[in-house]
C-alpha cells in the first residue's frame, strides 16, 4: 500500500503508480507551479482552455481584461509550461499544454467551492 508523502499521519492511498521519494528540487518546482497559478486571471484563462484551443481574442470574450494584461498572463502560463501556443497567420492560438495541472487546478478550485 501506498501512503501520502505530505502528510504526517499517513494514510492509505490507492495505489497508481510508484511515486519517488521528495526531493527539495520537486518541492522548489511544485512552488513555483503555485505560484504561476497563483492570479485569479490565470485560473480563469486554464479554465476556458479546458474547454478547447483559444486565442487572445476569444478569451477577452469570456475574461475580463485588457489584451495586454491578457497576453502577459498567456506569456507567463507559456514560459511556466502550463500552456502552448501556435501561430496561425497572425493569431496565435493557446492551449493546455499539461492536462495533469488542469486538473491540479481543476480539484484546487472545486475544493474551495464546496469549502
């Protein structure tokens, strides 16, 4: 059986996959994760890409800020490998590039909803 590494009152887990042991490297990049999560607008914009591809335009639509507030967050999901990105003519169109941190996000937000 496997148990939570996080936790100093382990308890039992359902076995997946085999999990190395932590490492202050793995917890300096799980950090720096959180922290490029961190703005609301960046959840908002993993949010409407769990939906599909988007590009700039498409997500002032849905997302309530400036384009180049828009395109710094985008840029800022992109060099933390968050998103990807391609260009087509003159748009650049973005996507989820890890779906394991959309669902980090995703459980992240459902539980505080429920909270």
């Amino acid at each position: 059986m496997t148990y939570c590494l996080m936790n100093d009152n382990p308890s039992p887990v359902p076995p997946v996959q085999a999990v190395p042991p932590p490492t202050e490297a793995m917890f300096e990049k799980a950090a720096d994760l959180f922290r490029i999560m961190s703005a609301p607008i960046r959840l908002r914009i993993i949010s409407s890409l769990c939906q599909g591809e988007k590009n700039v335009g498409e997500l002032l639509q849905e997302i309530t800020a400036t384009q180049p507030n828009m395109s710094q967050h985008l840029n800022t999901l992109y060099k933390g490998g968050v998103l990807s990105r391609r260009r087509e003519g003159v748009q650049i169109f973005y996507s989820i590039a890890n779906q394991d941190i959309a669902a980090i996000c995703k459980a992240v937000c459902t539980g505080v909803k429920q909270n």
